[in-house]
C-alpha cells in the first residue's frame, strides 16, 4: 500500500481532495474549494487531542510483575476518529510538545487569507503518525508561453517524532506518501518548526517567513524568463556543472568515472530529453537539466523506487539538494 493513507474499518479513509481525484481512488472528492474546517473534517483530522503519556515497563520475575517509569520517554497519544478511543502514534522525547491538527489548519488559514491561496488537500498517513494539509497558491509561474507551473503550500506534521512541523511551497500536488516525499524533494522554499515549548511562536515566524515566498515567486519568474530567452551551449553547461561539482587531486578512479556518468545524465537531459523539449537550447533548459539530475535521477540510497525517493527526500530535508539548485541558479541566473 505505497500510498500509506490511513484507511478505517467502516471503509472510510482519511484523505479529502478539491474537485480532483487521486490516483490512489480513496477519500472524499469535493466539487468546489475548502475552507479549512472542511478540509479538517472531511479528511477526519478534527478533534485528535494528541497528548503526551508517561511510559511504563514491566519486568517479570519469579517473585511477580514490576512496574518501572521510563522517565526520558513519553507516548505520543490521540483519540482515533472514528472508535473514540486513545491510540498510540508513537514515542518521543522529553521535549516533544504535540502540535495539534487543529493549529496546523489554523495556520495555513491565516496564510490563506493573505495570499488568495486555497485549500486542496488533506490527509493521514501512516495510521495518523503523520497528516498533511496543501492549499494551491492562486496565480501560477508562467515561464515564457507554454511552461506554466502550479504551486502549492504544503504542511507536514509528525505526532510520531519523526520529524519537525514543516511547511513548503512546491509544484507537487500531495495525496499520498509518495508525493508527499516528491513535494519535499522539489520544494522551491521551506521552513521547519521543532516540536518543543516554542513551537507555536515559532509557526507565526514560519507564516511570516513564507509571506516573503510570493515576492520570491516574482523574483523567479523574471529571472526564469530572462534566462528562457538567453541561449546556452553544452560547452558552458559543462563549465557549470564542473563548477557544481568540483574535481579534486585526491579524486580516485572511481570518482571519476562518477563524475564523467553525471555529465553524461545532464548532458542527455539538455540535447535530448523529452522535458526540454520546449526550451531546448536555453539557459533555462540547463538550469532544469541540472535540477532534473538532482531530485530524480542522482544515485540514491535502496533498492526499491520508494526507497530511493525517501533518500532523496532526505537529501532535501538535510539540504543537500536545495544546494546544489540554489548554485545552480546564481551561476545560470542572467
């Protein structure tokens, strides 16, 4: 089940999507856009009350059961949403505070009303160790007449500790776990909130931190037409990839063979690829090679698709893609 939506045992699953549906068939589909509380309810994302319980371990012995506190530990608990009855999601530290479904709504709401965006998606993954709420943003980039991209604001929350509170603006469309870690892995601008005491203060810096996001949007745009419109030569394509990845005197063999492997993926990419093909040519054209090389086709650690994309989700979140994107784009931009 590599969509990982949570599904009950009425048939239900919990999982709501704007006028189109996904792939995955499961959920509700509404006619029109959502409100936040919509979105919420619909999804079966309302009224968790994820809260945090002491753990105890029983150790057993001839002379009966003892009790022992785990003091450094706490679970993280809800009420499931449709039995009513408390769930284990997972086990976190002692600095863990829960950041409740209902602020994660809260918040991209006051987003929503200040940048026309509106709500697309909602869901639980993973038997609620993690929900995501996506809203798409209301004007989409248009890069010269035919290569227009939608953009989304997504937010990700893990009751389980796995990971922080998150929100990103990216092309994908989330409706699973799959795209979940596609959003993640071509997110153009992101902002992550640890689950400590401060979390909550610290998403009202996040919202005005992603308010700056609308100017970048403009900002791309014209940079991205002014290099749509500038011609590139495979010869200074290779000059920035070297420049992205440098060789070294203590390159060995293998290295190299990595290296000259690369160049020959961007290479193809740039002369010959089917998404280049309206921009073939471009500065724009090698700026999307080199993306394209960077989230889907760069080796990654697994040896199934899922797990590959996982890994490269990771390389995302650690900030090892965004890098190289954001050198790409200040040695490409023109």
């Amino acid at each position: 089940m590599a969509h990982e939506i949570e599904q009950f045992s009425d048939g239900t699953a919990a999982f709501v999507s704007a006028r189109e549906s996904a792939w995955h068939k499961l959920g509700t589909v509404t006619s029109e856009a959502m409100t936040a509380e919509d979105a919420m309810k619909l999804a079966s994302l309302s009224d968790w009350n994820v809260r945090l319980v002491g753990l105890h371990a029983t150790e057993l012995s001839a002379d009966g059961a003892t009790v022992l506190d785990v003091p450094n530990h706490r679970a993280s608990v809800r009420t499931h949403p449709k039995t009513g009855r408390p769930e284990t999601l997972g086990v976190v530290g002692p600095d863990y505070t829960p950041v409740q479904n209902e602020e994660h709504a809260e918040f991209l709401n006051l987003l929503a009303d200040e940048s026309g965006a509106h709500f697309e998606t909602a869901g639980s993954l993973k038997n609620g160790r993690q929900v995501f709420l996506t809203m798409k943003l209301p004007e989409s980039l248009t890069i010269g007449r035919d290569d227009t991209v939608d953009l989304y604001i997504a937010a990700f929350n893990a009751h389980d500790g796995s990971s922080a509170f998150r929100i990103v603006v990216t092309p994908v469309r989330v409706v699973c776990a799959n795209t979940l870690r596609a959003a993640l892995s071509n997110a153009r601008s992101s902002y992550a909130v640890r689950h400590t005491s401060g979390a909550r203060s610290r998403i009202a810096q996040a919202r005005q931190a992603l308010g700056l996001t609308f100017r970048y949007a403009e900002e791309f745009e014209q940079a991205a037409q002014r290099m749509l419109e500038r011609e590139m030569s495979t010869t200074r394509l290779h000059t920035v990839v070297e420049k992205l990845w440098p060789l070294t005197g203590e390159d060995t063999s293998r290295k190299q063979t990595n290296r000259d492997q690369r160049w020959a993926s961007i290479r193809h990419l740039f002369e010959q690829a089917d998404t280049q093909a309206g921009i073939r040519g471009t500065v724009w054209a090698g700026y999307n090679a080199i993306t394209e090389y960077a989230n889907h086709v760069a080796p990654a650690r697994g040896t199934s698709p899922e797990l590959k994309s996982a890994a490269r989700a990771e390389r995302v979140i650690t900030g090892t893609t965004d890098s190289v994107m954001e050198h790409a784009f200040r040695l490409l931009t023109v």
